[in-house]
C-alpha cells in the first residue's frame, strides 16, 4: 500500500518510516503541507500520516484539506496532545489514530492493523 508522511523531522520518524516499509508498504516523506496536498491530489495514497510542527500549516488543518481534497485517503496524526485534547481538535475529521511523538515500529505496526480492521 503507498503510505505518505508529512514531517518536518524525518530523522526523528525513521524507525516508524522503516516499520511500515518492512510490512510491504511504499513509504513517501514530505516535508510541508503543501508538497502533502499536491501528492494526495496527484496520486492519492491509502494513507497520510501528519507530524505535528509542519512549516506551512497545523496537522488538523491540513487533515482538513486532504479530506477535501479526496476523502478516501485515511490519516492518522503524530501528536504530544492528550487524548481529549486530540479528540477535540480532530473531531469531525475522520482521523484513523492518534500517533505518540514520536512514532516507532510497534505504532506502525498498530496502525497497520487499525487499517486492517477497517479495510
């Protein structure tokens, strides 16, 4: 499955990176919203994972956009945000899974069945 990362900080994300690779997944790295929105428009992929701390724009904001821009792309969202917090400011955004900052291989692995479950 074709998994897109928007981060500022891919260093930071290598380990998750190389846990969704692992799995048979091509894995693509963005380093703004921007460059996130012009490669879900060209070539959606099944899904978008956003860091937090993106040059260009806020994680719910550009989840927002994806959906807009085609809705069928699932997310999920790197965050430091605690889960109320989180489901505030992703409420109504369809968001798959709250990412822990950062991410590792076991969370790729979780969210790899959480796309299972709902596929």
């Amino acid at each position: 499955m074709d998994i897109l990362i928007a981060t500022p900080r891919p260093e930071a994300l290598a380990g998750f990176r190389q846990g969704l690779a692992d799995a048979g997944n091509t894995v693509q790295v963005v380093a703004s919203g921007e460059e996130a929105a012009v490669r879900v428009a060209a070539a959606p992929p099944k899904l978008c994972v956003v860091d937090a701390g993106l040059p260009d724009t806020d994680a719910f904001a550009l989840v927002a956009r994806l959906m807009a821009i085609n809705a069928l792309v699932d997310t999920a969202v790197v965050s430091e945000l605690a889960a109320a917090a989180f489901h505030e400011a992703g409420e109504g955004l369809g968001i798959l899974m709250r990412l822990p900052s950062p991410p590792g291989p076991a969370q790729a692995g979780e969210l790899l069945d959480a796309l299972r479950v709902i596929a």
